[in-house]
C-alpha cells in the first residue's frame, strides 16, 4: 500500500486539469467534385451534432515456436466512422448525401464512378478551450458508406437528424494544424 499513501487528490487535479471536452471538436465535410452544392460548405459545419474520432486495430498473427505461440502485429484495420447531422430546413444537408451516394452508384441508370471520383478526404479536429487544435485526424480517400434513415415523430418538438458513416482507406494523425478551424477564423486561431 505504498504507493496509496502518496497519491493526492490536489496534486492529481493539479495535473489532469479539466480534460479535453468531448464537445469541443470541428468537422466540416468536404464534397468530391462533381456534386451540386445544395448547401454552402461552411454551413455544413453548424449542422454537425456529433462525430466519432477514428480508431484503428492492428490485427494478430501467431506463430509456433517451441510450442509457445508468438503473437505479432499483422496488417493495419481501420475503423468507419459516424457522424450525426441536424436536418436543417430545407433537408439541404440530407440531398447533399444523397447526391454523393448517387455519384458512387446511380440506382436509375446503374452507372458507378470511379473511386477517384467518390472518395474525398476528410478532416476532423478536436480542439481546446482557446479553440486550439489537440489533434487532427485526416481520413484518407473516404466515403459515405451509409447514409441512415431520419426517424419523424408527431410527439417531439427536436430537430430531426440523421447519421452517416464513413468507411475510409486509412487516417493519419497530427497535433498541428492543417486547415480546418484556421482556415475559418482566416489565420486568427
């Protein structure tokens, strides 16, 4: 119990702080080429109600040594991610992914673009209270994987909302800047 008697709750708030908010994050999509614009990019952002920071698995092989089994890292897995937007008033948001799942495959007419064609990189960042950047994940070569229903109910008053989830090649992580917050404050954060 050694170590019990030298742990101290001041000293552990001291050093944790306040902790980086689960609400302090920024996300604003960003649409491959060839989709109509039913909403302007930078309102997008207000619409976001949450998102999942990406997580990634590295898979195990074994081996047999000695009749001992030696585990090691094999290939990289990435996790899809889910984030959920407001409905604004004019459903804008939900045709803009309409309009991407179209692109991927066309139901009418049965045509599907070419990957290139789809995927766009996608930028989300956790921020600090001073609207800093913690870290920034950029997802490689994403998609809309799926876009879910909205569920409408005559007995609520809130804001309808619906998610849409993310499968992506890989995501890369860093704790400077890259765009995002800085390109919307125009270089003040």
């Amino acid at each position: 119990m050694a170590g019990l008697e030298s742990f101290n709750i001041e000293q552990y708030k001291a050093r944790f702080g306040d902790g980086a908010k689960a609400s302090l994050f920024y996300y604003n999509p960003n649409w491959p080429a060839g989709i109509s614009n039913f909403i302007v990019a930078e309102d997008a952002m207000y619409l976001v109600r949450s998102a999942t920071m990406p997580g990634s698995t590295r898979d195990e092989g074994t081996l047999n040594w000695q009749g001992f089994d030696y585990k090691y890292a094999t290939k990289s897995t990435y996790s899809d991610i889910t984030v959920s937007f407001n409905v604004d008033i004019a459903a804008a948001i939900r045709q803009q992914f309409e309009q991407w799942l179209n692109l991927i495959h066309n139901p009418v007419d049965n045509t599907y673009a070419l990957s290139f064609q789809y995927m766009a990189n996608q930028t989300m960042q956790m921020v600090g209270y001073d609207g800093s950047n913690i870290l920034e994940f950029t997802l490689h070569h994403a998609w809309p994987k799926e876009v879910a229903q909205i569920a409408m109910d005559y007995s609520t008053p809130e804001v309808a909302q619906f998610d849409v989830t993310f499968s992506y090649q890989y995501h890369t992580m860093q704790s400077s800047e890259t765009g995002g917050l800085s390109n919307l404050a125009g270089g003040l954060i």
